[in-house]
C-alpha cells in the first residue's frame, strides 16, 4: 500500500485540529483533536546566528507489553474486529511511515516495556519483539522494568538485536554484556538534540535483574546527565526519555533545570482530550527556574502513537507545540507485511491457547485493581485459597500481578496468560499477626512499615480476610482492620498465620514484606486458576467489601 499519495480528506480547526487520514481501501488513520500554542511573545524565537526556532516532530510509544497484534479493549486477543479492537504494530507502522515524510525533522522514540503481556513474550521471549520493532525505524529505546523480567543476560541478547540505540543513565551493572548495548543519552548531531533515559528505580523489586544490577536515583542523575550535556556543549536541546510513570514525571519536572519536554511511560496514563483522560497532552509544569516543561506519555499496549510538534528557542526551550496521540483502531491502516508476519508467529501456540477452560457471567475488570477490591482480584485469590485448601489460612495477591481483564463469557487459556503472564508459583509463608498488620499498613500507606521503601502495588484477598483502611490518613496510621476468618489481627498480634501468595512476592516484590526464604514453590497461578475455574462453574463476579474504605 503506498500511503504518501492516499491522503482524502484533512479537517483543519483554528486553535486545535483533528485530522481523518481516509486510504483507498477505506482504512483510516485518526488524529484525535490537538492542543496548540504559541509562546513567541514570551521567547526568544531566534537563536545565536539569527535563525528561526528549530521545529522537530517526536513520535513516541510505551507500554507496548508484547502486543504485536490488535487486541480487544480488555488487552485479549482480537478474535471479531466488529466488537472493537485496538493497536498492533502494523497499524502504527502504516501510520508512521505516513506521517514521517512529511515532516523535516522527527524522532520515533520507543519508551519501554515491550515485554511481558501476551504469549509474543511468553512464547518466544524477546525475538519477535525485537524482529518487529526493528521494522519500525525507532531512533531510540529506553529500558522499561519489564525488560529485566528474565533477567540481565535474556535481556543482553534482545538489546544485541535491535537497529537503534538503548539509553538509560541510571543503570549500573556488573554484567558486562547487559552494559555493552546500553548508553546513558544519545546525540543527534542532525538536529543539536539530545535523548536522556532514565528507568524506575523499583525495578528491583518489581522484576528480575541481577544482584548486581542497580538503579540510581532519576533525578539526581537526569539533572547531573543535563549539567554534562550542557557544560561540553554537545547538545542545545535535551529531552528526557522516561520510564518511570506520569506522577514521577511531573515530580522530575518540578526539581530540575535545563530540562523542557520529557516523554515517559510505566505509569500506563491516558493523556489528551478525549474520555477516560487524565490529564492534558501535554501536561505543563514548572522547573525549578519557573519554566515550563512539557510532558507526554502516550497511554499503553500501542493504542495510541503519541506526536508532538514542538519548536525550540536558542536556548533549547519550547516556544511553539501542536499535538495529540493518535489512535489506533479497526479503521486504521496496517502494514500488511507486518501483519502478515505477525499473524504467522501466533500460529504454534494459537489451537492450544484458544481452549475453553471456564466462563465468567460478567466482566472480570483488571482496570481497577490497583484503586481497590477487583473481581478478577478476588477471583484469582479464591483460587488460590481453594487450591491450598486446609494448608493454608488465606491467600494474598497483588495487584500489579493482573495485566488484563477477562470479557463476560467463555474464558479461554490465550485470556488466562494474557491476564497472568508472568509465570509466578504459589507459595506458603508463615507471618504473625503483627507482621500481617505491618504489611497491610504499608500496602495502604505505600510506605513499607518493615524498611521504609515504596510499596510498588495495591494488594488482592481471599474472601476469608477483610480489609479496610481510611487513605485520608497519615502515612503509618491508616489500617483500620484486618481480620482472618473472623479473627481480628493486631499490631501485637503473636498467632502465626500460613499464607499462600506468589513467589514474585516471597522474594520481597513490591515491597509487602521483607524478603523470605526457605520456601517450596508450587503451581504456576494460571495452572491453579484454570484448576479452579473447570470445577467453579460460571464466576458471578460480584465484589463483596472484603477491601474497603472508610
């Protein structure tokens, strides 16, 4: 399909615009309605040697999470376009390879995460991921925390494979390999514009990179990394590649200087003007010398193509943007090349993920887990308490855990993995009482009550325990009960309690509780709730208050 001559009809607005790319084949691209403003009165709009502002466009993505192919708004696979399905590759490829040209100046950046979230991943590990992304003509990648999820050396080797350049500055290592395919910025001399990255810092706790294997604080390196740009003069303009979620974006805005767009991801934020939003694209925040700072992310799982025309001053500040992410939906174009290569890697594992293990009379809503009780939560953790059966007292999960929710239905394995699809071992753990409520406190405070650090995660019961905890609080003073099986549980609680949760979590994930040992690890939770769900019979899905707030 030849895409640059195809152009049918473009509405153009005022202030702000929305564009309808229409194809021959009646294929669309959307652009949703853009912001737009002009800071000339305000800026130098001339640099050194009397020029004009530069002007570049930035196209970016994140959170991809395997999702090669489109997919159903829950995140499953897009059996029936007609019910609506969203992203895949080829699509943002046919879009990409439209809008580039006609811009000068442009950057693709790719903001992390492309592991971990469908059998892509699960099947093949990184190897299709990189072949696909490859094709897309990406000009940088930052690491997302999913990368590390089977560790520094499987990770080493997808970096190894990919046409573009990897930043992170924050990432110290001792393996060698990992490092060697891993720079802290990139210069593009074509346009005097560098690209910082920067990852989480909870990396550790929320993946698998090795021991040796660090993360050091955004921030205080994203500034020290800006300071050394500008003092050897390698760069007029700087923009920050970001993993490491919306909130802690705009933080990174506020306590710095000489930084003026960043482009994150990992917080998986809708930004723009449309429904379900939650915030501006972009959002604008002050630095730490009262100037504005651009900031955009461009939602997750390749929904959205986010752009950004902007136009820098002398001093490698904005004067000028227009932008909106673009969707991708069923009308949107694809690259059928792409897509016919995509469709071909799903055919070894497609017959056996389609089984029907079990049916749900509702949505199983993965969209809210991380707010509070979720059906999906608490049907995974009755899962897991049936399965342990008399072995155990309750069962404790976490939210971050569910990656996509199951549609009202038959349920097939493909649902389950994409749901579940890390793999994770159910394991018993013995606690007190009062390292129960201890941990229950930093789950509702975020703050871990046992070291202090940042809980990464909501938490998902059993129906035999009941939660409830008033967020309004201060930090350490939240939890307001906590009870198994009827039995209040204290501070000072001496009775021992088994509880059956994740390994990812025993070996201190998300922060819950301290690092265990000596544990067994037993089934994989897909294999435990598929169990679960062939003698359940039809899940009701109702939330019945066993987390609550007052």
């Amino acid at each position: 399909m030849k895409l640059a001559s195809l152009l049918l009809s473009v509405v153009l607005l005022t202030s702000t615009y929305a564009a309808v790319v229409v194809l021959e084949d009646g294929l669309e691209i959307h652009t949703l309605q853009s912001e737009s403003r002009d800071y000339n009165d305000d800026y130098d709009d001339e640099d050194d040697h009397g020029n004009k502002t530069f002007d570049i466009t930035l196209f970016h993505v994140n959170d991809v999470h395997a999702h090669l192919d489109h997919f159903r708004s829950s995140g499953t696979n897009c059996t029936d376009p007609t019910l609506g399905c969203y992203g895949g590759y080829a699509s943002i490829k046919a879009t990409i390879d439209y809008l580039r040209p006609q811009k000068e100046n442009s950057l693709f950046l790719n903001i992390g995460d492309e592991f971990q979230g469908t059998l892509y991943f699960s099947y093949y590990g990184g190897e299709k991921i990189a072949e696909t992304i490859n094709q897309l003509g990406f000009d940088a990648f930052v690491l997302g925390n999913h990368e590390f999820d089977r560790g520094d050396d499987h990770l080493a080797q997808f970096l190894k494979n990919l046409t573009f350049p990897t930043v992170c500055a924050n990432i110290q290592s001792n393996n060698t390999d990992l490092m060697e395919h891993i720079q802290p910025f990139r210069v593009f001399e074509e346009y005097d514009l560098a690209v910082i990255g920067v990852t989480t810092e909870t990396t550790p706790g929320i993946s698998s990179p090795g021991p040796g294997t660090k993360f050091l604080n955004s921030t205080e390196t994203m500034q020290e990394t800006i300071d050394f740009i500008r003092k050897e003069k390698l760069a007029k303009r700087i923009v920050a590649m970001t993993h490491i979620g919306y909130e802690e974006d705009k933080k990174l805005a506020q306590n710095t200087k000489g930084l003026y767009l960043i482009i994150g991801g990992h917080s998986h934020t809708p930004l723009g003007n449309f429904t379900g939003a939650q915030g501006p694209y972009p959002t604008i925040e002050k630095n730490l010398d009262g100037e504005e700072v651009f900031v955009v992310t461009a939602y997750r799982w390749g929904e959205y193509l986010g752009a950004l025309d902007v136009s820098f001053d002398k001093k490698g500040r904005i004067v000028k943007y227009t932008g909106a992410p673009i969707h991708m939906i069923n009308t949107t174009a694809v690259d059928a090349k792409l897509e016919a290569q995509i469709r071909e890697w799903a055919i070894p594992f497609i017959e056996y993920s389609r089984q029907v293990v079990g049916k749900t009379n509702v949505l199983l809503d993965q969209s809210i887990c991380q707010q509070g009780e979720c059906n999906i939560g608490d049907a995974v953790s009755d899962a897991v308490l049936w399965y342990r059966g008399t072995n155990t007292d309750a069962a404790i999960t976490n939210s971050g855990g569910y990656r996509a929710s199951i549609d009202a239905g038959d349920i097939t394995l493909e649902q389950v993995l994409t749901t579940m699809p890390f793999g994770n071992a159910v394991v018993d753990l013995t606690f007190t009482g009062g390292d129960l409520w201890k941990s229950f406190e930093g789950i509702a405070s975020k703050v871990s009550q046992f070291n202090g650090r940042i809980v990464t995660s909501f938490v998902q019961v059993s129906k035999n325990i009941k939660f409830k905890y008033n967020p309004a609080a201060a930090v350490g003073s939240r939890l307001i009960e906590l009870s198994i099986n009827g039995k209040p549980l204290s501070a000072s609680d001496t009775t021992t309690y088994k509880i059956s949760t994740w390994d990812f979590l025993a070996n201190g994930g998300d922060n819950f509780w301290p690092k265990q040992t000596g544990f067994v690890t037993l089934d994989t939770q897909d294999d435990v709730f598929v169990a679960y769900l062939k003698q359940s019979g039809p899940l009701a899905g109702q939330l019945d208050g066993r987390i609550s707030t007052v």
